[in-house]
C-alpha cells in the first residue's frame, strides 16, 4: 500500500498483456457486482478443506479468512471493505519483472479516476503536439524515432565528410619536423565531438600529432598521434591539466581532458607541440 499507488507481487514466471487487461475486467466486474464480503476464523485444519487460495506459513490458529461471496476466499489479517463496491473502479498502471516473479502496479477508487484523468490530459497533450490522436501517439512516435535516426545518420556523415576536409587543410598548412606534422588547433565554435573527428582523421591522413582544444560549448582538450609514434599522449594530457587544472587522461595514441581554466590554453599546447618538434 502506497501513497500513489498499490502493488502485489505475483509468484509466476511469465505474465502477457492479455492476462493482465483480464484480470483487471474481471476485478472491475466483481467490484460492479457489489459482493458481500464475509470475516470468518477457523483452525489451520479446517483451512486446509476450504480450497484456499494460499495457506500463510506462519503457525497462526485460527485463521482470519476473507470471504469475497463466490469468488475468492484468502487469509488475511488487514482491513477490508464490507462489499466489493466500496472499493471502486481499479486500474492497473504498471508491471515489471522481479526477483520472484512479476509486480502489478494498480489505483483504485478516487485514485483511479486521478490518474486516468491525469494520462488522459497528458496524452491528449502529447498528441496534440504531432497532430494526432491519441491512440495514434505509438505509431507517431515509431515515425519521429526514425526520422531522428535518419537524421542523425546524415548528421554523422556529414559531420565526419567536413571533419576530413578540416583534416586536410590543418595537414596542408602544417610543415613537417623529422618526418611527422605536429598541428596545434583551438576550436572556438566547434564542440568535442567535433575536434575528436578531426583529431582522428589528421593522424590517419599522415604521420602527426595533434594538440587540439575546444573552447565551446564546455572546454576540452584532445591529443592524438599516428601510430608508432614515440609520444603517450595520456601522458602528456596529464601534464597539461596539471597547468590548467580538470581531468583527463588516455592511452599512447589518444588522450583527452576537460580543463578548468582556458586562459593559458594556447600557450600550454603550443609548448607541447614545440617539445615534440625537436
């Protein structure tokens, strides 16, 4: 019992959508039907002849049995209504998978009407929003889920065809120092996604290292470097946060780091890339 909501944990190891829509029209037809229902006390002998539902394990005699009239006898020591009427309409809200079987999430009463008003207001809301209505809502949101997936891909393709041309420029303008290009670039508009792509594509281009930054929108720091170059860049990003400040780290051929200050930032890379020119 809960302030939102009540559960009851099932003992089975599967439970569908059509059992669960059942055992709530069967639980709202009882509850319509205005059941009597009956407080009785017997032995745990006299129980084990009445067709229980489930004997309690604990060694209590008598029992306290609930009698729901023709419809479901139980023991249980709570509080019960005096007719199945009382307790309203029930509306099951949620199942999950347990440790021991399956949990029902249900409201019931004035608690349901709440909450069917509440979904009912949100989807309405939500359907509104694509033009629709509201059982229409899953097979919308299928179609936004595609789109953005399509979408994302073009942005991807896109994103990587201008990280390569990015690439070329930087290794065209770079000169070369003892058979590698070492490029020092700080992004101001550009985000990490973005310098990591570019890093990437620059040390699979040619032979180089990278020291590369990004100013926006939150400050990150990239190394990279061909393969088997002398460097470890985790190394050398360590080295760099230790000036200005954040975290970070990597392995020998790439490395990043989120500084907490980037007023010296240039002048950090730039010092760097003069060590590994010589």
């Amino acid at each position: 019992m809960g302030g939102e909501s009540c559960s009851i944990d099932l003992s089975t190891s599967s439970l569908n959508p059509q059992q669960i829509g059942e055992a709530e029209t069967l639980s709202n037809d009882i509850v319509l039907e205005d059941r009597p229902v009956d407080i009785r006390f017997v032995s745990r002998d006299e129980a084990h002849n009445l067709g229980l539902r489930k004997i309690p394990p604990a060694e209590r005699d008598p029992l306290r049995l609930i009698d729901i009239r023709d419809f479901d006898l139980t023991a249980c020591g709570g509080t019960h209504v005096m007719r199945t009427g009382q307790i309203g309409g029930i509306l099951l809200r949620k199942t999950e998978k347990v440790k021991h079987g399956w949990r029902v999430e249900f409201v019931c009463g004035n608690r349901a009407l709440t909450t069917a008003r509440r979904d009912f207001r949100t989807l309405t809301e939500a359907a509104g929003l694509v033009s629709g209505h509201i059982w229409e809502l899953p097979e919308q949101i299928r179609k936004l889920q595609a789109n953005a997936k399509t979408q994302h891909k073009s942005h991807r393709d896109l994103l990587e065809e201008v990280a390569s041309y990015h690439a070329n420029q930087l290794l065209n303008q770079t000169r070369e120092h003892n058979g590698r290009k070492v490029t020092v670039e700080v992004f101001r508009d550009r985000d990490l996604e973005y310098v990591k792509l570019v890093a990437q594509r620059v040390v699979r281009q040619g032979t180089a290292i990278c020291f590369f930054a990004s100013t926006a929108p939150t400050p990150a720091i990239v190394f990279a470097q061909s393969a088997g170059q002398p460097h470890h860049m985790g190394a050398l990003m360590k080295e760099a946060l230790a000036s200005l400040g954040g975290r970070g780290g990597g392995s020998q051929d790439l490395a990043q780091g989120g500084p907490e200050r980037i007023d010296s930032l240039d002048r950090v890379l730039e010092a760097l890339a003069a060590r590994v020119r010589e």
